[in-house]
C-alpha cells in the first residue's frame, strides 16, 4: 500500500494497481473443521468467539555434541508459554504498540481492558495521513474511536454483539446469521452490504485489510450516518461516546475506496466444504482438476 500513491488506494478501480503476487506459487497450511452451530452456541448465546493461540516450551538448550539424527541439536523442556494470539486480522501487527506487542501475544481477551487505549487513540489512521496526505489531516476526528472499540472490542450491535458482553478482542460469529450464497458474497463484507461478511466471522473471499484499512479510515462512522445505524457512537458497559458520523471523517464517503492496491489472487474457491481450493503440488505437477 506504501508503495501507491493516494490517488490510486482511493479509487477502487485501481484495487489491483500494486499487485505483486510472490506467494503465487505456495501454500497456506489450513486446518478447517465443520461443526454443527448448536454444538457451539451454549443455550440462547447465538453469538460465538474465537481466537488462536501458539505455545513453545520454555526452555531450549543448545547440544553441543548431538547425536545422529533429526533436530537432535537443541533439548527443550518446561512448562508451555504462549506466545501467539491472533483474532481479528492485523491487531497485533498495526494496532498493537511496539512495547506491547510481546504482552499482547503472551495474553487472554479476558484482559484486554489493558490495551483499550491503542484501539481508541489508534497511530495507524494518522501514519496513514502524514504519508499518504502531508500538510492535511484525512484520519477520522471522533475520539475515542467508539467505532472501532465496537469492532474489535465490543462486536456490532444487531450483529455481532453477545449479550453478556466483556470486552474482549476476538473474532466473532453470529450463527442466526443466514449465510449468503457464493455467488451473491462481497468480498468487503458488512461495509457494503453483506451481513453475513467479516467483521461477522471471516469467510475466504473476505478481503480483511481492504477492510480494515475501510474501518481505520471512518467508513463505518460513513454507514453509521447521523441516526447511529450501527450504534457505533457508544460502547456498552463504559462512559465512552464520540459523534461517529461522517463529519468526523475528513475523507467522507472516500473513506469506503480505501484499499490496499493488491487484490486478492483470482483462485476459485468451492462452493462445499472447505471452501478452499486444491493446494499446489510440491512436486510440480499440476493440480488435479476440481469440480466447483
């Protein structure tokens, strides 16, 4: 996105003006499952959280005579530390500051009152501005950023939201949500319409730093409008309230245009589970053909 100038990332015709597709050719391990919603909604909850977490062992000696073998070289032990969290797209990477980044990766959402300040006085919108438009502010004006702590913290009301909310980052899913069908799914989500799109879980088309950056930008004070359609003007359970509308947005409506001028690579997905289409054969050889 740095590498485009203004002009180019707030017009959607050139969304793909900066593409460079270096993982063209790879992978992504995934590891998908279908479960049934009533075996994860927990009596009249409809809505559900998630997050990922990764775990080393706490200690990791260096041998210096290792025997033959595989990884014979280092000796690990201990208790398993966490050292990964990952929910919503982009937190740790562009919300998170560099000084707690580590704490926010080694944490539990259950704690995440810790971090409140970084989601309402983000630095992403204003870096966005000093490069993209020095000399005049285009980041959103409405501090705290109520829309946002609803988003990443709170789930949108009439979306997303639980009942018996704490907040928390993660990503959630409201399973009464009908689920649109292939062929009707935009790839921006609930921005534009699609409320069955991130930040309402988060299906593959989701293209989740478009909107990201939409969200970041004030586009959703933009759909909020003047009558608080989203109920983004407040947070529950805290004092926090700010005009989240369109005049809080310098950018106005060119704030839903943001994007990121990489597309997402044009890869069929399935229309049955997994969803996720063929993996690249390591060997070279081509992929079998699939049936959509």
């Amino acid at each position: 996105m740095v590498n485009a100038p203004f002009s180019t990332i707030s017009n959607r015709t050139f969304e793909n003006a900066a593409a460079a597709n270096s993982i063209q050719d790879k992978n992504v391990t995934s590891i998908a499952l279908e479960i049934h919603k009533d075996c994860l909604t927990p009596g009249s909850e409809n809505v559900i959280g998630g997050w990922t977490t990764a775990s080393v062992r706490q200690v990791q000696i260096g041998d210096g005579s290792p025997a033959q073998g595989h990884q014979t070289a280092e000796k690990v032990g201990g208790a398993w530390v966490q050292v990964s969290r990952l929910g919503m797209p982009l937190v740790n990477e562009v919300v998170i500051g560099l000084k707690d980044k580590d704490r926010f990766n080694a944490s539990k959402p259950s704690g995440d009152a810790q971090f409140l300040t970084y989601v309402s006085n983000p630095t992403l919108p204003a870096l966005i501005s000093a490069i993209f438009s020095p000399g005049s502010n285009v980041a959103p004006t409405n501090f705290p950023r109520t829309d946002l702590l609803n988003v990443f913290l709170a789930g949108i009301q009439g979306v997303n939201r639980p009942a018996n909310l704490v907040l928390s980052e993660m990503l959630r899913l409201n399973t009464e949500t009908a689920p649109t069908a292939i062929g009707m799914q935009n790839k921006l989500g609930l921005a534009f319409g699609d409320a069955a799109g991130f930040p309402n879980g988060r299906r593959p088309i989701d293209d989740v730093v478009d909107i990201s950056l939409v969200a970041v930008m004030g586009g959703l004070c933009v759909a909020n409008g003047t009558g608080n359609t989203l109920g983004l003007n407040t947070v529950p359970g805290t004092s926090l309230s700010s005009t989240c509308t369109s005049t809080s947005v310098p950018l106005g409506n060119t704030a839903l245009n943001i994007h990121d001028a990489v597309d997402q690579a044009r890869v069929p997905f399935l229309n049955r589970f997994p969803f996720l289409s063929t993996p690249t054969p390591g060997s070279g050889t081509p992929a079998p053909t699939q049936t959509p």
